[in-house]
C-alpha cells in the first residue's frame, strides 16, 4: 500500500509518476472552494508492484487550491472515463503556481495553488489486471 505526500515540484513528480495510467470517471473528481481542496479517485496502475500486473484503488488530493479550470474535459458526464497521463507543476509567484493534470486525448484540468500541498494513498487491496499500460511514443 503507497502513501505519498507531495510538498514541492519533485515530490509531485513522484506522484506524477505513480499514478501514470490511472483511470478514473469524471464523476470520481470533486473541487470544494470552501475548502480550498480538490480530490479524486483512481484506479492506478501499481507501477511500483515489482514485476506484477495490479491495479490499485487510491485518492489524491490538493490541498490550497484556490480555482479550477478544465480543458477538453466532458463536463456533466459523469460515467466518462479518462487516463491520466502526468501531473506537472508551472511555478508562477513563489510559492504559488499551476498544478497540471493531463488526460489521454488532449484534456487537462487545471488548478491554480497557493503552494504544493498533494497527498496520495491507496485505500484498498490490489487486483490483477492483465494488461501493462503502453504508450505509442514509448513512454
């Protein structure tokens, strides 16, 4: 079972690349303004599962975050799914900025942050899954 906390643009990195593949419905993501918080649930290919095939059932949150924006995300359907490609981070005025995520097929939402506040953690057992995920430019 993973747990990550992400305080900087290299430890988000780190979750960036553990939850590479993840798939997700749309109806799975949530923004709280009151809370300045937006949270998600994944289904995450366990790239850490040393030889093993798994996926995993995690949540990830942003702590701070002060707007969100999406970009060739399909709004209102909620039984959609997407395939998270990369999470990145564009520094603006220390130490706030832009946490990217980015989905297969062009779409990305965006939030605007106060500073990297991000935690991951698996919330269950992981299942087999009988596919490793490829991408055609090889990463």
């Amino acid at each position: 079972m993973l747990t990550l906390a992400a305080l900087d643009a290299d430890d988000l990195g780190v979750i960036s690349a553990q939850m590479q593949d993840a798939v997700l419905k749309l109806g799975d993501i949530s923004y709280t303004p009151k809370r300045k918080q937006f949270a998600l649930l994944a289904n995450r290919y366990a790239w850490d599962a040393e030889g093993r095939r798994e996926r995993r059932r995690s949540g990830l949150h942003f702590d701070r975050v002060l707007k969100a924006t999406s970009h060739n995300i399909r709004q209102g359907e909620r039984h959609a799914i997407v395939s998270l490609l990369a999470i990145s981070f564009e520094p603006g005025e220390s130490p706030s900025g832009m946490i990217v995520l980015t989905f297969a097929g062009g779409g990305a939402i965006r939030l605007a942050v106060e500073c990297i506040e991000a935690a991951l953690k698996d919330l269950g057992p992981a299942w087999e899954t009988a596919r490793t995920p490829a991408h055609e430019d090889g990463a």
